[in-house]
C-alpha cells in the first residue's frame, strides 16, 4: 500500500457531509482520532484543527480539496491529510422493521507528493427494529423509539475502526 512513503502523522480535514443531517461531522469527530492512533499514527487533535480551520473561515473539507496538500505539511507538519465524507446517515422505516445506515469515504494523501496514500469506503447498517414478542403495537412503539433514540457514536466509532483496521500500522 505504502510503496515510498509511510505516513507517521495524519492531519483529518473537517469532514465533508453530504447527508442532510447537520450533526453527522460532530458524530465523526468524536469518534475519528482514536482508532487511528490506536493503529500507531499520530493524529492531530481534531478540536484545536477544528479551531483553526474555523477562525480562517473553513467548515467543509470540499473548501480544502484543491488546495496543494504541501501547505499542510508546512503549517502543521503533517505527513498526510485524511478527507473522510459522510455519505449516508439514514434512518429507515418500514413498518416492523427499522434500521440506522452509516456510510463514509476515507482518503489518506500525502502532503509531500499529493498522491492517494490509501482510501476505503464503508457502510454499516444497524437494526433497530422492536421486540415482536410484546405484540404488534408495542412492536410499532419499540421501533419508533429504538430508531428515533439510536445512539450515533457507538455507530460512526464502528465505521471509523473497521476502516482502520484496512491500514498497514502506523510507527507508533
């Protein structure tokens, strides 16, 4: 995967969000570092970036998409710049049955050459679906509250680990 460079640090871009729900990035950033430094990278932390980016006027990765990837490495000293986009954050219901999707994109480039280091695409899908065994209505009623309560860092931090685990390790 490497074939010159291994990455050692990993700058995360805040996150592009292509779901109508606004609070995805937040669920994201929560969840996003540990995995990663738990695979032996060194990752910047996301609330003083956030900061940064914030006070220069930058609240979507896309605004940082063209720009050459070498200025991270001069501002930050960063080895790389991780573009993650939230794809689907979902909520279905069909009657009985409901479920909570979950898909993101991952993008690791080097700030050194621009070139794609490593990317990963990953979908997890969630059953909320209620305990049939208290009847129809209460069925109806469990679903709806499952659903509608679900709990999204349990969910974006199993996205975020299963995409890590596609990485060779990191120096630390």
């Amino acid at each position: 995967m490497y074939t010159e460079q291994k990455p050692t640090s990993i700058l995360v871009m805040p996150a592009i969000n292509n779901t109508t729900a606004s609070d995805a990035s937040s669920y994201i950033n929560a969840t996003l570092t540990q995995p990663f430094a738990d695979a032996g990278y060194y990752v910047y932390p996301i609330s003083l970036t956030s900061t940064i980016f914030d006070k220069e006027g930058i609240l979507d990765g896309k605004q940082l998409a063209s720009i050459p990837k070498a200025i991270f490495k001069k501002s930050f000293g960063a080895d790389s710049v991780l573009f993650v986009t939230i794809n689907k954050w979902d909520k279905n219901y069909a009657v009985l049955a409901a479920n909570v999707t979950v898909g993101m994109s991952y993008v690791l480039i080097s700030t050194t050459s621009n070139e794609i280091l490593w990317s990963y695409d990953h979908q997890v899908v969630v059953d909320t679906g209620g305990d049939s065994s208290a009847g129809l209505i209460g069925a109806l009623i469990a679903t709806a509250v499952n659903t509608a309560v679900q709990d999204y860092i349990p969910i974006a931090h199993q996205v975020n680990t299963t995409a890590v685990r596609t990485m060779p390790a990191g120096k630390y």
